[in-house]
C-alpha cells in the first residue's frame, strides 16, 4: 500500500469513476491509498491509478489561489497552472500564452525538451477511444514503480530518431519519412536550400508520387546522357520560336563576365528579345587576356551565330568596355550599338553616394543597431515580436542596395524599435540589456541627427532604386531610362533645394556616371520616340535629345534611298497627325509598351515605325541573368570540371535557360526585383568583425567602402580586378 504525500500530482483512471481525473494533495486529510480510492469515493471498483513526483518546472514558479501560478522570472501572473507556465517559458508561440522574455535560454531548452517528451508520450486519441480498459487486480508496489517510471526519449533522439521508431499513424510516419529523405538529400549533396522554392521542385515530388512504391530514378548516366540531349532539344525548340520575332523587334546580345579567384575568367553571352531572354554559350577566355585578336573574333562568331542583321545593340558590363573591342564591332557592324549596362551604371552612382562621408557614418551607425539584433537570439526573438515577425533590414542584389534598401526598412520600424529597447521586456532582462553595445545601439536611436540621415538617405535613393527596379524587371525600358534619370536628378535639385552644397555632390556623382558611362544615344532615340514621352507637355528634354535621335537614325538608314520619306514621316508623328492622333491610339499610350503602340498605330509611317520597333523592344540591362549567378558557380565548380567539355556546355545551357524561364513564369506583380528571398548572414548588416566594439561604427567612420559586392553577384571593376585581364 502506497500514500501519496503532499504535492504528487494524481492521475488516474477507474471504471467506475470518472474516466480521468487529476488532482494534487495538499494535506493529511486528502491522503488516498491506491487500495481505496473508490471506497473514498463512496463507490466499489477497482481503480488504475498513476502517480508521478512534483513536477520540476514548479522551482520556476510560484503557486497562487486557485489555478493561477506566477512566473519568477518576469513575474507575470498566469491562469491554467503548471501547464501553462511551460508554454510561456518554452516560448513556443501555443494556447495564446505570451512568451516569457526575461526566463534564461538553458531554462527555455530544458522546459522544451520536457513538452516535447510529453507530446511523444501521448497515445493517439483514435486508438486511445478504441482501447479498452482492462479490469486489473489492486495494484500493488511494485506494479505501481512500473506505472510510474516512464520511459521519454532524449532531445538528440527527438531531432535525429531512429528509422525504425513508429509513428502514431501510417501517414504521419510516410510523411516524416519522406521528409527525412529529401532533407538528407538536400545536406548529403551540399544542395543549396533555396532550390525548395523551385517550381519544378514540387514538380518532380508529385511525378515521384504518381509511380507509386518502387520507383528508381535515372542514373547519373542516364541523367548525364539521355535527359540531358532531350531537355536540351526542348529549350532549343523554345529559342527558335522566339527567333522568329526577331526580324521585327530585333534583339539584343548580352556579354557578362565572370571570374573566380583563381584567375578563371568567363564570358557568358545572352540574347534578349521583348518575349524573353535566352542564354546562348560560354567561353572559358582565362588563357587569352592578352591576346587582342581573340575578343573581337570571339565576338564575330556570336554575331553570326544570331546574325548580324538581327542585333540592334550590345550590352556589355564596364569590363569589357574597351576602346579596341568597341572600335572593331562599331567599323565592321554600321547598323549596331555599344551599349553600357544600366542597371550596372546606377549601381555605381548608388555606390559612390555611400561613400559620402556623412553617409557612410548614417549605414554604419545602422549597422551597429542591426549586428545587436541579428547576433543575440533574445533580442532578435525579442525584435520580431515588437516588429510583427518582420526583418528590420533587407538583402539586395548589390551591397548599395542592400545599404539602402535596409535604411528605408529601418526607417520603417523607428517607432517598433524604440519602444522595443525602452520597453521592460528588454531593460529588465541583464543578459543583454547592460552590454556596451545594447547603450550604444539606444544612444544611436535616441540621436535625432541619425534619423535625419536616415530620412535624407532614403529621399535621395530612393528615385534611383526606382530606376534600378525599372531596367532590372526584364522588360524593355529602352524608351523609359533616360527619363527616368532626368526625373531622378530633378528630385535631388528639388530636395536639396535649400542646400547647394548637398545637392551638387550628389548631382556631379549622377553626371559623372551619365556622361561617362550610361548615356547613349540609342536610349535618347528611344525617348524620343516614346509616345508617352512626345506627347507629354510636361516633358523639357525634347529638344535637347531630338541631335541624338537623328545621329540614330542616319546609322540605322544608311543609305538615301531608306531615307527618303523619313522626315514627313517624323512630322506626322511629332504632330500626331492620323492614326498618330485617333483616340484609340491617345488611350493606348498608358497601356501598351511604347513598341506595341508603333506596331498597331505607325502604319502612316512605315520606315520610321520599322525603326522605332526595333530601338523601343529592347532591353537596357543585365538584370534577370545576375540573378542565375550560382548556376554557372556550381557547373564549374571543381566536384563537375571531370565531365567532358560538350556535356558542361550542355549542362550550362540547359541550367541557365530553365531559370531563366521559371523566374518569367514565377514573378509576382508584388515582388521587388531588387531585394533577395533571403538575409544575407555573411553581409556587414548582419556579420560582426572578429575585433568588434560597441564603437565600432565610429573606428570605421571615414574609410572607404569596399567596391566589391558581398552579397551575390560583383558589379564593380574587381570582377576581373580592374583591367589585367582584359586590358585591351
């Protein structure tokens, strides 16, 4: 005969009781004998009963009037008991329970291992209505030692179980298995995670599941030879149909460079058209960077390999902007462009603007505040509560954009963020609050000068990330660029208008970049023909890009013959004269793109709409392709470079074509083509130096930026590093 004494909890079944029940002893006089219990209760019946010790979570409580228990480490006071306590120090979002925010993470870790033991002991509620209670003789010491030693399985056993372990349900455990085995493909192979996300992800998951048991998927030499020939017959076939357009809007080649650090240097060519945009080849260029002759040969043969006739332009990042290599294609080629890469050109005006001295201090100072977070888990649990589970700061395509991109998020969260560092949740709690870098971070936010940096940061790039987002979505914004510039500049004249010193910085940054690099005279024909453009009497510029568009014009009409009629017809089109003028074509202006709008209303003109057709259906940038920049990293990685020269070729066509297409298919009007899926952990927003020092922001403060982008892809000259390898 066993006595429960006081504090054991009670928990207990009997057929003539109720079914369970539970109750704690608090004295001598509600002492039961596990013989008895049913006598007690003025009924006879044999009673199963269960008795475990005082539960361990109650060292982290105190114990109130009725069911309510007060929490020792922020002393919140909580209804619902023991149970209850555990989900607030757990802080397992559950139940409605508000996590607790000053309990310790040891303390955390052990109050989750003891839920988890608990949810892996309960019994299936199916199975547990179907099992039927057996009637047992009065249980004696010894039987009652067996009930109360439960068996739990440990944390490591929880995160990593044996194959053999049996789930609650066939489906639970099919599922957990499946789970497992895609996760240990995943980490067995070094796969990137991200590759989740893949349309054809899910794809493959749900033709796996159509054969049913005993599928065996391809080998590695099946995959290697047969799938590999056919889904590259299949992308070709998509590349012929699109080459039929081409004689009507023309296209545009596309050359990005690419080299690791081991002095391998590659060149990736694209051809870009209004329905999509294609990867063609690459050519490993590392032995012939002093080799003069090679480029421009190089470069022939992709020309024919489209034809020449085709090709309205050339877009080539800075690093092949060389004076020999552009020469030869302009001499040999009179109808084709050299064209820089916008959205690499404001990158570089955006780079430059965080290295203004008091811009760079602002990101720093920012950067202080987000390294806190983002590397004490408390306060970054902490932050996403204060924040409603969203980022304080964002990864973009470049380092500069990112460095901006995080201040407008910042910027956004001011009010979250004070009263996240001021509130007692965090004040209250000294494994973070009294650090050095926690006082640094709340002077920085009670610093009235930073957040006017912030808001003058955010004012000025803003217009230029809009003009970034414009030539990065894929579409031709040949007709849109060099408005867009002109009206990115006016907002910093208007701006800065009380202050002449700021606002020439930024403007001689923005000018310097213009006139060096991003201007061409194809993107001045193409506003000028632009109808939303010529048409608007707001517009200023006309008259200053109307030289440019006839220096266009005359290389695209070489010969008298082809321009014979052009300048009547440039007049019915200025004069919006005819079709140029009915009102089909007016309401049309705002939604079709500018070379839709010439095919379907510039029949009056015909040699000037076959012109401008060709110059507004064209991209100016490089955008969708850096964002594929892994795929070519893994296929030349030094686990592929043993497959033969013709099946990596092969490989690189195929990979780079499927992503490009998928990213078409996937895009939502909502996403913004400039910002990651993911936080960079490795960038500066996030990673601490291995010195680093609540002053750190301040040790910086003046030194200049790295040009190189940490984040995915390079857009400065250390792509090559600067002109050695194609110093031309």
């Amino acid at each position: 005969m066993m006595a429960i004494s006081r504090g054991m909890v009670l928990d207990w079944a009997c057929r003539n009781c109720v079914p369970i029940a539970r109750s704690a002893c608090f004295g001598a006089t509600n002492t039961y004998y596990l013989d008895d219990c049913c006598k007690y209760r003025g009924r006879k019946g044999i009673c199963i009963v269960m008795v475990r010790e005082k539960d361990v979570c109650w060292e982290y409580a105190d114990k109130l009037d009725g069911n309510k228990v007060r929490c020792k480490f922020c002393s919140r006071i909580l209804n619902g008991g023991i149970s209850r306590l555990k989900h607030h120090l757990s802080r397992i979002p559950s139940k409605g329970v508000n996590p607790c925010s000053k309990v310790r993470d040891d303390v955390t870790d052990k109050v989750r291992a003891i839920i988890a033991s608990k949810d892996d002991g309960k019994e299936n509620p199916i199975a547990k209505k179907q099992k039927p209670v057996e009637a047992k003789s009065p249980v004696n010491s010894s039987a009652s030692k067996s009930l109360i030693s439960m068996d739990t399985p440990s944390p490591i056993a929880k995160i990593f179980p044996p194959l053999t372990m049996v789930a609650s349900s066939p489906a639970t455990n099919d599922q957990d298995n499946a789970d497992r085995s895609i996760a240990l493909f995943f980490f067995e192979n070094k796969l990137d995670i991200s590759a989740a996300r893949s349309l054809s992800y899910q794809l493959m998951i749900d033709a796996v599941g159509k054969c049913g048991i005993g599928f065996r998927g391809p080998s590695a030499e099946t995959l290697k030879t047969i799938w590999l020939e056919k889904i590259k017959s299949e992308v070709s076939l998509q590349t012929k149909d699109i080459e039929k357009e081409w004689a009507t809007t023309g296209c545009t080649i596309i050359a990005q460079t690419w080299t690791d650090n081991k002095s391998k240097a590659l060149i990736n060519f694209f051809v870009s058209s209004p329905s999509r945009t294609f990867f063609h080849k690459s050519v490993d260029v590392s032995s012939h960077h002093k080799n003069i002759k090679f480029y421009p040969d190089l470069f022939d043969s992709v020309l024919q390999d489209f034809g020449p006739e085709n090709v309205v332009q050339i877009i080539v990042d800075n690093n092949l902007n060389c004076i020999g290599l552009s020469n030869h294609l302009l001499q040999n080629y009179g109808t084709m462009f050299m064209s820089p890469c916008a959205s690499h050109c404001v990158n570089a005006i955006l780079e430059e603007f965080s290295k203004v001295d008091w811009v760079n201090r602002c990101i720093l100072q920012a950067q202080a505040i987000s390294k806190f977070v983002y590397n004490n888990s408390g306060v970054l649990d902490l932050m996403k509560k204060f924040t409603g589970g969203q980022e304080i700061i964002k990864t973009g395509i470049t380092k500069p954009v990112s460095n901006f991109l995080s201040l407008q998020s910042i910027l956004k969260q001011r009010s979250r963020l004070k009263h996240m560092f001021n509130s007692p949740e965090f004040s209250s709690n000294p494994v973070y609050a009294n650090k050095s870098q926690s006082i640094t971070c709340i002077e920085i936010l009670d610093d009235g000068e930073f957040w006017r940096a912030v808001e003058e940061c955010v004012a000025f790039s803003e217009p230029f990330l809009k003009v970034l987002r414009e030539v990065s979505g894929g579409k031709p914004a040949m007709g849109y660029i060099y408005e867009l510039m002109t009206r990115a500049k006016e907002s910093i004249r208007t701006y800065y208008i009380m202050d002449e010193i700021k606002c020439k910085t930024f403007l001689d940054i923005v000018d310097k970049n213009w006139h060096n690099h991003l201007h061409s005279p194809l993107h001045a024909a193409a506003a000028f023909l632009n109808p939303s453009i010529q048409y608007n009497p707001e517009i200023k510029f006309l008259r200053s890009i109307k030289e440019d568009f006839l220096r266009v014009l005359e290389k695209l009409l070489p010969t008298p013959e082809l321009r014979r009629d052009i300048t009547n017809q440039i007049l019915l089109f200025t004069r919006a004269t005819g079709m140029f003028g009915c009102n089909l074509a007016k309401e049309a202006i705002d939604t079709v793109s500018p070379g839709l709008w010439w095919e379907q209303y510039g029949d009056a003109a015909p040699m000037l709409q076959r012109v401008a057709i060709r110059i507004l259906s064209q991209v100016c940038s490089t955008p969708t392709v850096e964002k594929q920049w892994n795929t070519f990293k893994q296929i030349h990685s030094e686990k592929r470079n043993k497959i033969d020269k013709e099946t990596l070729n092969d490989l690189a066509y195929v990979s780079y074509n499927l992503k490009l297409s998928r990213s078409t298919k996937s895009k939502s009007p909502e996403s913004d083509p400039l910002q990651l899926d993911d936080i960079d952990m490795t960038s500066e927003w996030v990673e601490e130096a291995e010195s680093s020092s609540p002053t750190q922001w301040l040790d910086r403060f003046g030194s200049a930026l790295d040009g190189s982008d940490l984040n995915t892809r390079q857009f400065s000259a250390a792509i090559f590093g600067g002109a050695d390898l194609f110093g031309l």
